[in-house]
C-alpha cells in the first residue's frame, strides 16, 4: 500500500473484506495438502481509489488448522461512509475506522 502510495500515486480511500469458514473442496484439498472437507478460512477484498475505482482484489484460502489472524483496530478521527455495504442483513457494527459495516 505504501508503495501504491508513494510510488505510484494511488492511495487507497477505502475497501472491504470478508473473512468466511469453509469446508476444502478436492482442489482445494490437494493444493493446501488437507482432506477433502477440512476446514479453512476464506478471505476476499477489494480496495478503491477516492475515484471509486477498484484497484485490489484478493481472494485466499487459509487452513483452518495453522492459521491466526491478528487484527490491528484503530478509531478514526471522523467517520466516513464507505466499504461493502451490509446489503440489508444481519447485525450493524461499528468497523476499526469508526464506519458502520454490515455483518452477514
């Protein structure tokens, strides 16, 4: 990100991601050298310039059995409106920037 930033002159303005448990399909399995069935955890993003425009996106699969995830929060200043939106379901929280997030 920094260097999108410094080098490229394209600072991301905001994004979403989705952290999800799923079960390993055949390929999945055998690239991650797992069971069929195992459970590993899903993430997905996108990031944006202000402009709107995408400029990442991920997506990887984790093995439920040798990953941690460590999550950094930081209240913002003000809070902004942005990022996926809730999409109507389940429980509004308020995200590490101080925006409000939809979790599904």
């Amino acid at each position: 990100y920094e260097f999108l930033g410094t080098e490229c002159h394209r600072a991301l303005a905001r994004g979403w991601r989705t952290i999800e448990a799923v079960s390993a399909d055949a390929r999945q399995a055998r690239l991650l050298a797992t069971r069929k069935g195992a459970p590993l955890i899903l993430i997905q993003s996108v990031s944006f310039l202000s402009n709107g425009r995408p400029i990442e996106y991920y997506f990887a699969y984790h093995r439920g059995d040798r990953s941690r995830f460590e999550v950094k929060l930081v209240r913002s200043r003000h809070s902004r409106q942005g990022g996926k939106p809730a999409g109507g379901r389940g429980t509004r929280l308020p995200s590490a920037s101080g925006e409000l997030i939809g979790m599904e």
